[in-house]
C-alpha cells in the first residue's frame, strides 16, 4: 500500500488543498457576479484542532448533504431500534458508515472504502475523548489552551497527511 513516497503525499496534499480552496473562491466570486446566493464550502480547514471540525470546515456543501441525507436518518433509525444506552456506540458506526460512503464517493474501491471507515473511528474516537473530558469538566484556559490548539492544529496536519499516503497509490498508479 505504501509505494509512492511522502513526497507524493505532500504534493497531491498542496494540490488538493489549492484545487478545492480556489474553485471555492470562484465559486462564490461568480455566485456574487451574478447575483446568486452561494454558500461558503470552505472554511480555513487547518485551523481545525480536531478531524471532525477539519471535516465540518472541508468540502461544507457534502459534509451537510451527508449529514441531512445518511448520517442524522441512520443514527435515528439506529438509536429507536437499540435505545440510547448504546448511542455512543450508535454514533461511532453511523459515522463510519457515513465516510465509508465518502470514501466510495472518491472512488469505488477499497483504499477509498477503507479510507472512510478509518477516518469515521479517528471521529468515533475523538468523541469519545472529548466526552471523556467534558464529563471530567476539563476546560483549560489561557497559554494551555492556546498550546492545546497548536498541538490539535499539528495533529490534523499529521492525520491528513498519513491519510492522503494512504490514497496516493490510487490517484498516482505506479
């Protein structure tokens, strides 16, 4: 799986970033042009401190499409039919469900498929810590919080980067 080097990661990295942020800006430029309401579909992703708000900053337009139309209908359906004791882990298979069907969404195959159900535990996972520290009424202020932000900032970095390793070999064939 991991042929191509980091290099590669890096570069399909910049470009998509520079793709996806630019037609955006067009996007709504042209929307402006001519009148017509367009909605942001990108939101300075690398400011996120976590892979959940980088996905809500990422590609909006999609992220609210399967949030209305996959995510909130399988959740619900889910939770009636096993209660809320096991909504946490409702959660966590509804969103691996969901960014499986992301990742099918890239391309049909299973880098892409398995792509999706890794980056929905990485989300399943953060949710967990992040209710984890809420119960724990964890809230830190001042210097803390800022260097926390830098370390979920670097973080987020890191997890798309080793992501987009793991999908080069399938927009770069060898």
């Amino acid at each position: 799986i991991f042929v191509v080097g980091w290099s590669d990661s890096f570069i399909l990295f910049v470009y998509v970033f520079f793709d996806f942020a630019g037609y955006s800006k067009i996007a709504r430029g042209m929307g402006l042009l001519y009148g017509i309401p367009t909605p942001e579909n990108f939101n300075a992703p690398f400011l996120a401190t976590s892979i959940t708000e980088f996905f809500t900053r990422w590609h909006m337009s999609m992220g609210q499409f399967i949030r209305r139309n996959l995510f909130s209908p399988i959740q619900l359906y889910l939770v009636r039919k096993f209660g809320l004791k096991l909504a946490p882990l409702v959660s966590v298979i509804t969103m691996m469900v969901s960014f499986a069907f992301v990742g099918l969404w890239h391309r049909l195959s299973w880098t892409w498929f398995s792509w999706g159900i890794a980056m929905g535990a990485l989300m399943g996972l953060e949710k967990f810590v992040q209710t984890i520290l809420i119960k724990q009424k964890w809230n830190p202020s001042g210097n803390i919080k800022i260097a926390i932000d830098n370390l979920g900032r670097l973080y987020v970095f890191l997890m798309i980067i080793l992501s987009v390793h793991f999908v080069v070999n399938e927009v770069f064939p060898t």
